[in-house]
C-alpha cells in the first residue's frame, strides 16, 4: 500500500514540516528547566503548573489569531478557514484536548511515582512503538528496514541519555502511568495526522488553541485541589518563568508540532519529538553547570542520527515526486 505524499496532503513542504518538528522537540525540552526553577522558587505543584500552561497558551494564541484577523482585515489577504464540518470539528477538539491532557498530567504523576530517568524513558521509548504501530494499522503507514533501524537508533540513544546515571526506581504504579502517557501522546499524533492526509489540514494555531482551552477546563479542578496560586518570595522570579513556558514550549511549539506532524509519517514525528530529552540535556550543561558525560555524548549523537536518518527518508520520496512531476512538464 502506498502512502500518499505528506506535502500535498496539506500543501506544506516536508522539509518545513521537518523544521517546524525540529523547533518544537528542542522548545519542549526547555520546559523541563523551567519547571524545576518554578517548583525551586516557590510551592506550585505540577498540576497547576499544567494548568497556567495551558492557560497562558491558549491566551497567547488567542491574541496570535486575533492579530491575525485584524491584518488580514487591513490588507485584504485571505485568513486561514478549513472546511471541516462542525461535528467532526467538534471530536477533533475534544479528542486531541482529552489525550494530550492526559499525556501531560499522566507524565507528571508517573516522574512523582518512578522518578525522572524511569518516567521518562517509558512514556517517550513507548511513544514511537506505539505510534508506528498505530499508524500502521490506523493510517497504513510503513517504516521500512531503514525507519525500523532509526526508531531502534532513537530508542537506544534514549535508554542511554537518560538512564546513565543509573538512579531510577522502577514503581509498578509509575510504569502503568507512564504508558497511559505515552498513549495519550501517540493518539494526539495520529488524530493529527490522519486529519492532515485528508487534504488541507485544520488550522494549527487554532488547533493549538482549542486543544489547550480543553486541557485547562480539565486541569482546573486538580489544580484547585494542589492549590492553584504559588507562595513564593520571589515572585517577578517565578511570573517571568511562567511567562516564558506558556509562551515557547507552549503556544509557539504545540502551533509548530501541529502544523508539522500533519505533512510527514507519524512515526517520523515520533523519533523527531525525542529531540525534547536530547535539548534539556544540553540545556542541563550549558546553563545549569551539570557534567558532561560521555553518555550523554553518546546518547545524543545515536538520537540525532536516528532523526538525521529519519528526515532524510522522509524528503527523499518527496525530491522524486517533485522529479517526476517535472519530467511529466
């Protein structure tokens, strides 16, 4: 069975939708950092740090696309409208809202439950299996022998960033969350990309936007309960740190992730989004002075080339189809 062409299933290119994944892996993986310096400086816990997340991005974005309208308005350009029905709109909102709650929240109560390394390893490495495997049954997407080899590539390189130190607890509790995670993670992927096989995808900002209104309806009452305000004696400190996660690892890469896994495989995304470890990872050293191993050496080289790998395969068949089209001129 062949798959149809990415670029000309929501007329953006593949090489801009492997930039745009790119962008976000390595913006999601800040939000780490800044998570820990907010839970140093003041009392908030995960859940209302989800919740002022979501809260903060869907603000943003809601301000994206109002700037966007009033332009459009003056210059006369045309803004962004799907044709999508209003029921399946509906689902579509509901549904990738729900799920990436879900992954975010299950991820946070299984780094509580397991440990950071532990967590992170079982909801990111079951993220791309159960992803390929999804698309595979779901989309009639294939890897290949080349694909299969740089998911292994990424999987390895995982293991080997993130466990190296050797201090994660394996908690039963931990690793059933961690892959309800990963589950949640896979089906916002694939609901992605299979609305962005039909033709011109949904638009990502809006996307973005929507989804993160469900999140922060579903994170309210949680964060109420852990307590929704921080206590903090630094609080221009913690404001700022809040700012800057709404702002990039929110509303800038989720509007980037949405746009960019709707044009490529879903597996593919998968492997590219492991760019998220491989960018706290480096951020640790730069600027928070942790040492640098050679595991953490070794470990991001195996995770870049496997999404080196990846996004090569991936443009590959889009230069011959461009080839083709050509020679049919």
């Amino acid at each position: 069975m062949s798959n149809p062409s990415p670029a000309a299933a929501v007329g953006l290119p593949v090489g801009r939708s492997l930039c745009y994944l790119v962008v976000a892996g390595v913006a999601w993986g800040t939000a780490g950092a800044a998570a820990s310096l907010v839970f140093e400086a003041s009392d908030l816990g995960p859940l209302a740090l989800s919740f002022w997340r979501c809260l903060g991005g869907l603000l943003l974005l809601a301000g994206a696309l109002a700037l966007r309208r009033r332009r459009a308005a003056r210059t006369g350009a045309a803004v962004p409208a799907g044709s999508e029905p209003r029921r399946r709109r509906v689902w579509r909102i509901l549904a990738t809202g729900t799920c990436l709650t879900v992954f975010q929240s299950a991820y946070f109560a299984a780094v509580e439950q397991t440990g950071l390394a532990v967590g992170t390893v079982i909801t990111l490495g079951a993220g791309p299996v159960l992803i390929a495997l999804g698309a595979r049954v779901t989309l009639g997407e294939r890897l290949g022998r080349g694909g299969l080899s740089a998911v292994a590539g990424a999987l390895t390189g995982l293991l080997v960033l993130v466990m190296a130190d050797g201090s994660g607890t394996v908690r039963p509790l931990g690793v059933v969350l961690a892959l309800v995670s990963a589950a949640g993670y896979a089906a916002v992927t694939l609901i992605t990309r299979r609305l962005g096989r039909g033709g011109a995808g949904p638009d990502p900002l809006s996307t973005a936007m929507w989804t993160f209104v469900v999140g922060a309806v579903g994170l309210l009452p949680p964060a109420l309960a852990e307590g929704l305000l921080p206590h903090t004696a630094e609080p221009l400190r913690v404001l700022g740190l809040l700012v800057y996660v709404a702002a990039v690892p929110t509303a800038l890469a989720y509007a980037l992730y949405f746009a960019g896994a709707a044009g490529v495989r879903a597996a593919t995304v998968s492997v590219i989004m492991l760019l998220e470890p491989v960018s706290a990872a480096v951020l640790a050293v730069v600027a928070l002075n942790e040492r640098l191993t050679s595991a953490t050496v070794a470990g991001t080289a195996l995770l870049l080339a496997a999404v080196a790998g990846l996004a090569r395969q991936e443009a590959r068949p889009a230069a011959g189809r461009r080839g083709a089209a050509k020679a049919l001129t």
